[in-house]
C-alpha cells in the first residue's frame, strides 16, 4: 500500500510531505494506523548526516503509537484494534546469543532500525511520520489503557533509552542518582528514577528548569554553569546518567561519583569525548555507554509507566510544523517533546 509520510529528501534538506510503498500484510506481520509519532533528537541527526551517509530519502519517526489495522494469519499478540507501539528497531536475527537474551538492540548481526534499515524484503525501512506501517509482530509492543497515546510515543524511545540503563544499574531505594539535563530523555529519567525509589539529583546548565526538574520527582537541582556545584557534589553518586549529546567534561563529571559509581552516557554526541583514566582508577569508577533496551524491557517499560502514571510531557504538532519543530528542538525550545499528530498527514 502507498502511504502518506513525511520525508528528508537529503541531508540537510527540509523534510517534505510524500508518499512510500509498506510491503504486503505478511503471516507474521501487522499493519499499524499511526496515530502519533515522537521526534526524536536523533532524527535530526540522522537527516542532517552527522551520523554519516544515509539512504534518502529517509521518513524518520521511531518513537510510534498508533492502532492495529490488520494482522497476519500466525499472529496471535496483536488483535485488531489494539493500542501498541514500535520503537527503534523492527527486526533482528532473532539467533546470536544477544537476541536469545533478549537484547535484540545488540543483535551482533546488527538490528534492523525503525527508518533508514535493510528491512527484510531489500528495501530500506521507513519511519513513523507516516500514516501507516507493517512491522514484524515480535517487534510490535502493546501500550497499555492506563498512558495517553500522544504521551506513550516518546516512551518508545526516550523512556526505553533511559529505563534500560537505570535498571542495569540498579536505581532504586538508598540510591543516589544524578540526572544529567532536563530535555527530552532527562525528563523520563527523573520520573523513572523517582518511580523506582532513587534519590534524584538533576544537574543542568542553569537553573531555568528547576521548577519542572523538582515537580518531576527530583529532590535535588544544580546549574552545572556554578563551579561550586562540582566541589559541592564530589563523590556523592552511586549513578550519572547523562542525557545530552553535547560535549561534558568527563573528568569533572567522574568525580562526583562515589567508589564504585558509574557514568552511564545515552546521549549520543557526534564528537568524541576523552577523559583521564585516573578519573576512574582513583575511585574504582565505571564509564558505560548505553542505548534503548531488547523488546522484553521496554514492554516491561510501558508496563512500569502504566502501573506508576507516567508519561512523556508534549506538545503534539501538525505534520506541516515538522520542520519549525526540528528548528525548536535545536534551540531547546520545547518541553520536553513534539509529537506529531499522524491524523494531519491526511
């Protein structure tokens, strides 16, 4: 079927309304009606070519909530009518011992991402700024009743990305967690880390957040801007999970951790980062990286988010404001994520 969608016809070009092919309903398939798509800092990496050469044009969107349309013959998850959502991947190889411990996203194979992927059948896949999309059925997850639609989307990746690491890392009761900005991944982060029982500190350029930053659930707020913020904090947290994707002071922000605390990064900056190894050797420190979470976690996400009334904070645009909203999001202007209303792509 050819869909409405919204395309990058080429790096650093204005995305433009248009149509692409979805394959054929397969046994094991199920075509969703979008109703909502989440923008994603990433997708504008992606169409502005900082993360490398890409196959355009490229429909971005992986942050998808919308409603089942029509499954295949074998699938038994998904019924028609049903409330779900895709994220960031849409395939794996399903054998590598990654993917048979349910961390599909480090399928060693390589996971088939959401837009801009080899999909199964040789094309390239494409994302959520569309009307439509047929997505294998073990990649589809539900979305419970109890999160609204528009607020789920962004769950798909911002709540994932940041749920992922805070479990690993175990945040909960007695723990001392620092969230490093207050964008559109930090904004999941204090909420989770909250909901999971941690002590939680935001740590952002200025104070101009703080009011949101504490009603979210944090009990602490410090402007990275004040110098006195890092001698003030020294050796205080067990994790730090930093949300931005530009460039920090790894050293700096390694000496606020405790012994054996870790710096987790989700962010995803285009420039390398260096750091001294005695940041970490002079208090038996850990600097991780992490990105989204395998099929199984981030329904376990959805789940936790329902069960604990959380949800993305929005502000659901048209589709013809896609371009204003990637403009905003540069700026850091939005609070704290756009969500296109998929209705408007006609």
């Amino acid at each position: 079927m050819r869909v409405n969608a919204y395309a990058a016809p080429a790096a650093d070009q204005p995305l433009v309304l248009t149509t692409v092919d979805r394959r054929e309903v397969g046994p094991r398939d199920v075509l969703i009606q979008i109703q909502y798509a989440g923008i994603c800092h990433s997708d504008i990496h992606t169409v502005n070519g900082d993360w490398g050469p890409q196959p355009f044009p490229v429909v971005p969107g992986h942050e998808i909530v919308g409603v089942v349309q029509e499954v295949g013959r074998d699938v038994v998850r998904h019924q028609v009518g049903d409330r779900v959502g895709v994220g960031c991947m849409v395939n794996s190889c399903r054998e590598c011992t990654n993917c048979r411990n349910g961390d599909e996203q480090y399928c060693t194979e390589g996971m088939v991402p959401t837009y801009a992927g080899p999909d199964r059948d040789g094309t390239t896949t494409q994302g959520g700024y569309s009307t439509h999309v047929v997505v294998d059925a073990d990649f589809v997850l539900s979305v419970p009743e109890g999160i609204d639609p528009a607020s789920a989307a962004p769950l798909l990746c911002a709540g994932i990305t940041t749920y992922a690491p805070l479990r690993r890392w175990g945040a909960g009761p007695g723990r001392k967690i620092a969230v490093v900005g207050l964008g559109g991944l930090g904004h999941m982060a204090v909420q989770i880390a909250r909901a999971l029982g941690a002590e939680v500190t935001v740590l952002s350029q200025s104070l101009k957040k703080q009011e949101d930053g504490l009603r979210l659930g944090a009990e602490h707020y410090h402007a990275t801007s004040d110098p006195g913020t890092f001698d003030q904090l020294a050796g205080t947290f067990d994790l730090v999970l930093n949300t931005v994707s530009a460039r920090i002071d790894l050293d700096v922000y390694l000496g606020l951790l405790a012994v054996d605390g870790t710096l987790v990064n989700v962010g995803a900056p285009a420039d390398p980062l260096d750091l001294h190894v005695m940041s970490l050797i002079g208090g038996r420190r850990s600097f991780a990286g992490s990105m989204i979470g395998g099929i199984a976690l981030t329904q376990e996400m959805l789940d936790f988010c329902a069960e604990h009334r959380l949800g993305a904070e929005v502000e659901v645009i048209p589709a013809d404001r896609i371009n204003e909203a990637y403009e905003r999001v540069l700026a850091s202007d939005v609070r704290y994520r756009f969500v296109i209303d998929t209705s408007t792509l006609g």
